[in-house]
C-alpha cells in the first residue's frame, strides 16, 4: 500500500523567504520616482504592509507617505523597481531548506498573493522551484487569498483531501484560507504580521518550521486511524 502523503502549501513572503528588505527598497524607490520629495519608509514599516499583494503594499505605503496618488497609477513604478532587485537580498529564512528536505516525500506547493511570475522567478533564483509541484500567485487565478480557490485548486491537483492538507503562512490570510477549505493551519511567528495570528490562532503556531515535519507526520497518522 503507497503511504499517505500530505499536501504541504505554503505562503511564500515572511514564510519561506525574507524579501522584505528587496521589498522596502523597491517601494521607497517607486515613492522617490511618482514624488522627488517623498520620505524614505523605514524597513520594519514597509514589512508591516506586506502580504496582501502588491497593490495594497502599494497604497498603504502611499498613505503613511503623505502622496495623493492612486495606488494603480504607482503600481507599474513600484512593479518595474521591484523586477530590478527581485533577488539582492531576498533568502530563506534559516533552516527552511532543511525543513523541505525532511518533507520531501510529500507534495509541497505555494500559494502566495505576491505576483506568481515573480514568486516563480525568485524561488528558481534560490535554487528551490524543483522542490514545489506548483506555485501559484497573484494573477495566476482570478482571486487571490483568503479566497481558497487557489487551496482548493492545489487539493484536486495533488488528489489530496482537505483532512490530508496544511495551509502555512504568517498571517491570518493564510489561516482563513486554509479554513475556507478544510485545511489544517499552522503558522509562524517569525513573519510579517504575528499579530493577526493572535487574533485568528492556527491549529499550531511555531518560532520556527522545524517542528512542521513531525506536525506532518501527525497529521498523516491521524488520517490513517
């Protein structure tokens, strides 16, 4: 008999990788280019707007600057600086490839509301892209996170059931998604936005992913009972 496997998906931005600082320099570039006179955001701001797409770090950080734009006029600037710098500092957050390596046996998979071509460019710059059967983002379907379509769509791909899936990500997005679609939830402190995982806790909540293989491995164990 094949042994269970669990779909494992994860967010990709305060999850798997630390791109804030490639983030945060692309956004106070695209601020300088729309407003020669707009303030510089400091990091740990620009990190408190991340993770629900591009368009919303876009506005939010129009707002805290003080500029009366559209957020849909600054995007393509925000869009183009970003391309530039996808990689300069953007790695996985230690242990993480570790982590994928002891799940390796499982189909792994990223859901992230960041566009999907650039998730796609920057997982195959870290060398990672064969470890993700899929990797979904922004634009790739037409709703994004805490939608689950997108759950649901990576569940019917990798024939996983949602009682033998785990949605993974550092913010509540990514707990109502996996909810919406009968996943199990696990969350990480580490990330962008802890906070909301207070307010919306998963079914288990780490400092780090290293106890996420033996979650798995429960996980499996119980759906086989």
């Amino acid at each position: 008999m094949t042994a269970l496997r669990v779909l494992v998906v994860f967010d990709l931005d305060g999850t798997l990788i630390d791109s804030s600082r490639d983030l945060a320099n692309a956004v106070n570039a695209a601020l300088r280019r729309v407003d020669p006179a707009a303030p510089t955001l400091a990091l740990d701001v620009v990190r408190s707007f991340i993770g629900s797409g591009a368009r919303k770090l876009v506005a939010r950080s129009l707002v805290h600057a003080g500029i009366a734009l559209p957020a849909e006029d600054v995007l393509p600037v925000f869009l183009e600086e970003y391309e530039r710098r996808l990689t300069e500092h953007t790695r996985f957050y230690p242990g993480i490839e570790a982590v994928l390596d002891r799940l390796a046996e499982h189909p792994l998979a990223v859901l992230t509301n960041k566009p999907g071509a650039m998730s796609r460019r920057i997982l195959e710059a870290l060398g990672a892209a064969p470890r993700f059967f899929r990797v979904y983002g922004g634009g790739d379907l037409p709703s994004r996170k805490p939608d689950p379509e997108g759950l649901q769509r990576l569940m019917a791909e990798s024939m996983a059931t949602p009682a033998a899936t785990v949605m993974v990500g550092d913010s509540s997005i990514d707990v109502q998604t996996g909810r919406a679609a009968g996943a199990r939830t696990v969350g990480v402190r580490y990330g962008f936005d802890p906070e909301s995982l207070i307010l919306e806790p998963p079914d288990a909540l780490y400092d780090s992913l290293d106890a996420l293989p033996a979650f798995v491995e429960s996980l499996r164990a119980s759906v086989l009972r």
